[in-house]
C-alpha cells in the first residue's frame, strides 16, 4: 500500500467517526440520540480548540506538559540503564533485589501520585516523579534483557578480538542494551506522558491533565473532550518523532525487526 | 592406528616448539539432569608454525569444542594446551578465531568491524579504518565498508570475519567451517583466497570442515575425528601436494586422488566403528 494510500484510509477513519459523531448528537432535532450535554458536538469541541490556540493559552499547558514528560523520560532512562546494567553485571544483586523489583513494578502507580503531591509538591517535580516510576522499570527491564542477552558468540569474538571489560562494555554491553531500548521507546515516551497527564490530572495548577480536569469541573463536556483531542494529537507528534530518531539510531538492524516495536 | 598417531605427532612436538600443543586433552560437560557427557576422549594434536592442519569428522564429534580449548575460551577437563612451548592459562591471545556461527558485531559497519581489532589496540581511528579498507579489497568487498552485516551474504559476512581476524595479524589461526554455508563454487573460491592470504606469511592454522576434499586441498595434514562420545583423533595424514596449490586445479591430480582413496578408506571404517562403539556403549 503506497504512503499516500495509507494516508488517505486513515483520514477516512476519522472522517467517519466525526462524521457519525455529528449525525448522532444531531438527529432527531430536538432529542438527539446523543444529548450534547454529555457528549458535546464537533463543532463546539472544534471551536474550543481553535478558541485556545487563538489567544494562545494553550502553549503554556502544552509547554509544561512536555517539559514533565521529557524530565520523567530522561532521569527514568538514566536510572533504568544505570541500574539495568548494575543488574545484568552483577547477578547477586539482581537475585536479592529481584523480589523487590518485582514488588514496586506491579504497584499500580496511580496510588503513589498523592504521595508524590505530598513529598514534592504540587508542581512539576511530582509529575517527573509519577513519569519516572513508569519509564523506569521499562527502561530498566529492556537494558536488563539487552546487556544479558548479548550472543555468546559474538562476546567471546570480542574476548578473542582483545577487548578488555571497559571495551566490552563500549562496544558490546551497550550497544545491546541500547537497542533493546530504543526498540522499546514508543512505550517508555508514551509512559512518560502518561505520567505527567494522570499526574496534572491528581493535582496541579497547570498542564493538559489540568485544562481536563477543569473543564470536568463546571460540566464542559466541549472542553475535556477539546483536552483530550489536544492530548491525542500531542502524543502523536511525539510519536512521529521517535519513529525518526529510532530509524536514525537503529539503521544496523534488519526490516524486519525495525518493524516489530 | 590411533596410538601411532599420536605416537607421531608426539615425537614431532618434541623437536620444535609447536605453534600450538594439546596433550590428552579430554572435555566433558556437565548436563543438566547432573550426568557427565564425555565430548573429547585424551586427544592430542601438535600444529608447527606455518602449518596448515585440518580437523576433518562427522557432525558433533567435538571439533568446535576442541577449537574452543584450543582458544582457551573453554577449559578442558583434564590434559594441557601449549602455545609456542608455554602453557596456556586464559585466552589465547596469540590466535585468532573464525567462529562456525556470526560472530560479527551487528550494530557495527562493515568496516568498523574490520577496524575494532586495531582500534581497542590503540590504533588511531582514521589508520585502522584505513587498513581495514585495504584488507576489505583484498577479500574482496572493497564497496561494501558502510554497509551492516544484515545486509550481507552469508559468505559475505565470512569473508568480513576473516578480514576481522586477520587484521590483527595473528601468530595462529583458527578457522570452524568458515565455508560451511557456501555453495561448491564459491568455497573453491574462499577457498583459493584463504590459500593466497596465508602464503604470505604462513601462520599456524587449525582448520575444521565436513568436507574431506576441500580438507586435502587446503592443507599440509589432515587429522581425522572419531563420532563421539569420546571422540579421539583417528588418523593423521601428511598431503604431499605441492604450493603453491589451486583448488579447482590440485583436485585433478593423481596424487590428489591417492591420498583421498586412502583417508577415505580408513575415515569411512573407522566411522563406523566410532557408530558401533556407541551403539555398543
Ligand atoms: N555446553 C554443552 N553442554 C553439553 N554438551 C555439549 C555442549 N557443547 C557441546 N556439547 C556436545 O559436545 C559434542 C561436540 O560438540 P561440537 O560443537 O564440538 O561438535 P562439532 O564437531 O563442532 O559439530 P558440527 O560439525 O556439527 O559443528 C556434541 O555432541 C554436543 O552435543
Ligand atoms: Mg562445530
């Protein structure tokens, strides 16, 4: 299918769903199948939009969102290798620490955003800190996997080639567990947004989470959803965005593994 | 049979320091169910410096294994490795390895594959790369320095291992099958090129293949395994052909043909008592 097949069957799509979206909140007049009070209308939703972008009140939401979710990104990356590699190099710690592991990854996250509120305040330091704990662990398992997974053939070429710890590591070690995690960077950037939204969402005074929750406030149903397409589109450019930088980073593997994340 | 052999080989080493030694070397490895599996049975084999010794046996006899020990990535169970008349404790930094299967750095360019030998020596980026590309030619890959292995073929990517190995100019070289995945003609071929590159220096080379044609037309001895369990070295022969050699060409000689009859003959009965050893055992 060419690109601009692709495109255009996408458009479609959300023609479609805005279309029937219309129709239901329109028909019959008068006591439509969907009241707008509830499920506002596409054009109130569009006038909403345009509305923040007009005046311009937007960018600063949108500002602070992205600034929390690239903070929560960079330092969860940063524990996640640090201690995916302190891990995979030093399995008795990872055998005594593992149960621990395992126990804060499955806490559901949403629990500790009040503790965060209550330890880094209402700013953007808390929403860095709910981001973290979700990148983290990602980051952290596929650096874990990527430096422990690395062919023995290929380690014991590196032993023959001469490589001494410090080269192994520069050029064995970490390119593995770089790969695995760039293959998993749709889900820890997507995880690092989700982070600062619910974490603006739980208490803020600024933020897409905070534009919602707002309007979820007075019954503006026009404007949660306006958030909510902002969000959508917000992720989407992000999206894009590291689907570029992962075809620059990972040119050396083969198509069908690129494709795979 | 086997005891003269050894016998042979034995008395050789003593003369010279050999570039490489084992003596009664035996590996077994451990299974998982807490059994020993005993690979390699006291094996000795001596190759002098510059000579071109090929392991030829049937699948899963230990000749990887034994190539492994001799590289000192893996410690026999019993037995010692010399390298030019010292004992080898640890990596054998004085040989180089092409592995059977890719050993290659994905995530690396062709040519910085080639180039990371000398590099983490201390060479200076720009002269490595540079003594890559040349090697390169010299296999013949010369344009294909940007690419990653994935974008190769397999034998392709051999010919990149061996530029990877041989860049660091090893006093030794050991080879699993380099041509295992190729078809005849290309391996007459690899084959040729090998020839051409170790006629310039003649390094000690320990060879490993299926192929007992390609065994002969390569080298200056062949040494026959046995099937395992137990593998044991069950036969060693001289090849009296003369260098410099072609292989298309060496395999047309009477002499040629001699010496296959022969090796062939004792390869084949004694395989299949290998086979009824193990039935028995
Ligand atoms: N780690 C291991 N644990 C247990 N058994 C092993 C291990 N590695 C190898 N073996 C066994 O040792 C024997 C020799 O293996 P090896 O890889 O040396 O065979 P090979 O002669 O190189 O075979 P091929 O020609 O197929 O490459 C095999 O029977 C194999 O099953
Ligand atoms: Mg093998």
């Amino acid at each position: 299918m060419s690109r601009i097949k692709l495109l255009l069957l996408q458009v479609l799509v959300a023609v479609v769903c805005v279309l029937a979206w219309h129709v239901l909140t329109a028909v019959p007049h008068g006591n439509p199948f969907l009241p707008p009070f509830f499920f506002s209308t596409p054009y109130d939703v569009a006038l909403q939009i345009y509305k923040w972008f007009a005046d311009g009140s937007i960018w600063r939401h949108l500002a602070i969102t992205l600034t929390e979710a690239t903070f929560a990104f960079i330092v969860g990356s940063l524990g996640g290798i640090a201690v995916g590699f302190w891990f995979a190099l030093q399995p008795t710690a990872a055998a005594v620490l593992d149960p621990y592991v395992k126990m804060f990854n499955s806490l559901p996250r949403i629990v500790l955003a009040p503790i965060f509120t209550l330890w880094f305040g209402l700013g953007m330091l808390s929403k860095i800190a709910l981001g973290f704990t979700l990148v983290f662990f990602i980051v952290f398992f596929n650096v874990y996997q990527g430096v422990k997974e690395v062919s023995p053939t290929v380690l014991a070429n590196a032993r023959m080639l001469g490589m001494n710890e410090r080269q192994l590591m520069q050029h064995v070690y970490w390119p593995s567990a770089l790969s695995w995690m760039f293959s998993s960077l749709h889900t820890s950037v997507g995880f690092a947004v989700v982070g600062a939204v619910v974490g603006e969402y739980l208490g803020s005074s600024a933020g897409l989470g905070y534009i919602i929750l707002q309007a979820e406030g007075i019954f503006d149903i026009a404007g949660v959803f306006a958030g909510m397409f902002v969000l959508a589109a917000f992720v989407l450019v992000i999206d894009a965005f590291v689907t570029w930088v992962e075809r620059r980073l990972l040119v050396w593997r083969p198509a069908a593994a690129e494709t795979r994340t | 049979m086997a005891d003269g052999a050894t016998a042979e080989a034995g008395a050789r080493e003593s003369a010279v320091a050999a570039a490489m030694a084992l003596r009664d070397v035996t590996i077994a490895f451990r299974l998982g169910d807490g059994s020993v599996y005993n690979a390699v049975d006291r094996t000795s084999l001596s190759v002098a410096d510059g000579e071109f010794v090929t392991i030829v046996g049937p699948t899963g006899c230990g000749k990887t294994t034994l190539l492994n020990v001799a590289a000192g990535l893996f410690r026999p169970s019993s037995g010692s490795v010399n390298i030019f008349g010292a004992e080898l404790f640890g990596l054998n930094r004085q040989s180089g390895y092409l592995f059977q299967s890719e050993a290659l750095f994905p995530w690396k360019t062709v040519i910085e594959n080639v180039a990371i030998g000398l590099e983490i020596a201390g060479t200076a980026r720009s002269e490595a790369c540079e003594r890559a590309q040349k090697l390169l030619a010299r296999v013949g890959l010369a344009s294909f320095g940007p690419r990653y292995p994935h974008m190769l073929s397999g034998g392709q990517r051999k010919r990149v291992g061996l530029a990877q190995v041989l860049i660091r100019d090893p006093k030794i070289l050991l080879m699993d099958e380099p041509f295992g995945p190729l078809d005849a003609q290309t391996r007459q071929i690899m084959g040729n090129l090998l020839l051409d590159l170790w006629s310039a220096d003649r390094k000690a080379v320990l060879f490993v293949t299926h192929d007992l044609e390609e065994a002969i037309a390569l080298s200056d001895r062949v040494v026959i395994m046995s099937a395992g369990p137990a593998a044991r070295i069950m036969g060693d022969w001289r090849v009296p052909l003369v260098r410099p050699r072609d292989i298309a060409e060496i395999k047309l000689d009477p002499a040629f043909h001699e010496l296959h009859r022969e090796i062939w003959q004792t390869l084949k009965s004694e395989v299949l008592k290998g086979y009824a050893q193990t039935d028995g055992g």
